[in-house]
C-alpha cells in the first residue's frame, strides 16, 4: 500500500539573529547609525543624572547643603558638616602658625613696671611673696641688709602708723580681686560641661602690656584650643592645639582688647574644662 504524503516544510524562526545581518558585504561589522535627536536624548540624560547625584549627594557630602532633604535621610548631610568645621579648623589652624606676637622694648618696660605695682600692692595688703614674683635676689638682698637704727627725736614718735588703705587710683573691685587672688591663688575660676562636638569661649578684658596667670585642664580628657585675642581693630592667635589634656602658663595682651581661649570637644563623649585664671585684667567675660 503506498501512501503518498506531501510534506510542507514551513519557515521557522532561526534561534539566534543571523550574525551576516550586522556585517555588509566584505564582512565588516556596521555601525549604529547615531542622529541628531538621539544624541541630544543622551546628553540630556546624562545631564540630568549627573545633576541628580550632584543635588542629592555631592552638596551634602561634601558641603552640608542639602536642598532637597534627601541627604540628611541618608546621613550625608551631617557627614558634609563635619567636614566643613575640620577645613575651618584646619585654616585656622594654618592662620595661627602664620601669625607671630612679638613684644617691643616699650612692651617690655610697662612689663618691668607692672610687675613693680604688683609687688608694692602685695606689700601692702600683706599678699606672700610668690604671688608677687618678685626676683630671688632681691629679696635676698632685702633680708641680708641691716635694719636701721631709729633716731632720737619726736619724728620716731610721730612716725604715722600704716593703715592697707588702696592707693590712688584703684577701685573697690581692684581691691577684692587682689583680696582673692593673696588667699585662693586663682582671681576667677569657672568650669563648662562640653558635649560631643560642643565649643565654648572665655575671654580676659586687658590693656596692651598686662600679664594675666592661666591654669586649665579637661579634667582626665582632651580638647582642641585656641587662644586669641581681639580689639582695636586687631585680631592675633597667640597658640592652638588639639588633642590637649590641660595647659598653664601666662598670657600677655599685645594689645588693648579681649583676649583668652577657645574650647572644642571633639571626643565621644562629655567633657568637663575648668579655667583658673589671676593677674593683671579688668575682668572675665564669660558665658
């Protein structure tokens, strides 16, 4: 029995892309054809992403400025912050090595003489000698000289009788302050709670010339400082550090203005700064 069938082979499609589709006669491979409209597509995308990343991540990254809010969802804003108060201080820092204080020959005679008054005023309200820092040889000189004899005559017994009276010139709050300073030590003290990243400034009024004693301690941690001063038309930073436990030493105003310290806590957790100042200033300006 023969059975005769016509077999209709339809056409399928072929699994992959004819690869001679893509290559012109000699076999090279084509190119795209790129148009006008195209490349303007493009670049407009690209535009629009690369001001989408500078907008939502690069402003408040690096800068803190966060226009859309989108940073401080993710913690850039924040991180962009910290950045800028570490190149703030970094400057400032850069300032401060550029500027050196220097004291004239005039500076250093109203030093001599200040000293002078500081030593006549502990004579008088009976302040010890250490306060008054007076040189070792000069009071050597002074016990190893012979008392004089008193002369005959009324003049011994009308001599006046010394009375601690403050000399002309100074004020009530001068007074006081020496009080404090003969039987404390310290003038002033104060003391701040910084927390994490928390600053903190305290400044001594001074004329051009006086000498202010300073003592301050973070207290078992460290702080970053500034001390500088500021007045008639002047600014001068006379020293910084950072990372510091404590620091004691004088500060001599090179000129009539506010001069004292800056304060920054920079570790991860609370930091108590205690200032203890004495010396020569009209008063504390603190907060």
């Amino acid at each position: 029995m023969n059975t005769n069938s016509d077999t209709t082979h339809t056409p399928q499609t072929p699994l992959r892309a004819d690869r001679r589709a893509n290559r012109d006669g000699a076999g090279r491979l084509r190119g795209v054809e790129a148009t006008s409209g195209g490349l303007i597509r493009s670049t407009l995308i690209a535009s629009g992403a690369a001001v989408a990343v500078l907008t939502l991540v690069y402003l408040p990254a690096e800068y803190g400025i966060d226009p859309t809010g989108f940073g401080a969802v993710l913690g850039l804003t924040e991180m962009g912050q910290i950045k800028q108060q570490f190149y703030a201080e970094a400057e400032a820092d850069e300032a401060g090595a550029r500027a050196v204080a220097t004291l004239d020959p005039a500076t250093l005679g109203r030093l001599d003489r200040i000293e002078a008054q500081l030593a006549a005023i502990g004579a008088v309200i009976g302040a010890p000698a250490s306060l008054t820092e007076a040189p070792a040889q000069t009071v050597e000189e002074v016990a190893a000289a012979p008392a004089p004899e008193p002369e005959p005559g009324p003049a011994l017994d009308a001599a006046p009788e010394l009375t601690a009276e403050p000399a002309p010139g100074e004020t009530t709050e001068a007074v006081d302050a020496a009080t404090a300073e003969a039987t404390s030590g310290w003038r002033d003290e104060v003391s701040y709670s910084l927390a994490p990243g928390e600053g903190i400034e305290v400044k001594l009024v001074m004329q051009e010339g006086q000498t202010a004693r300073f003592e301050w301690t973070a207290n078992g941690s460290v702080v970053n400082y500034d001390t500088h001063g500021d007045g008639s038309g002047q600014k001068i930073s006379y020293e910084q550090g950072r990372g510091v436990p404590d620091q004691t030493g004088e500060l001599t105003a090179a000129f009539t203005g506010n001069h004292g310290w800056f304060w920054r806590n920079r570790t991860d957790a609370p930091v108590i700064v205690t200032l203890r100042t004495a010396g020569d200033y009209a008063e504390m300006k603190a907060p």
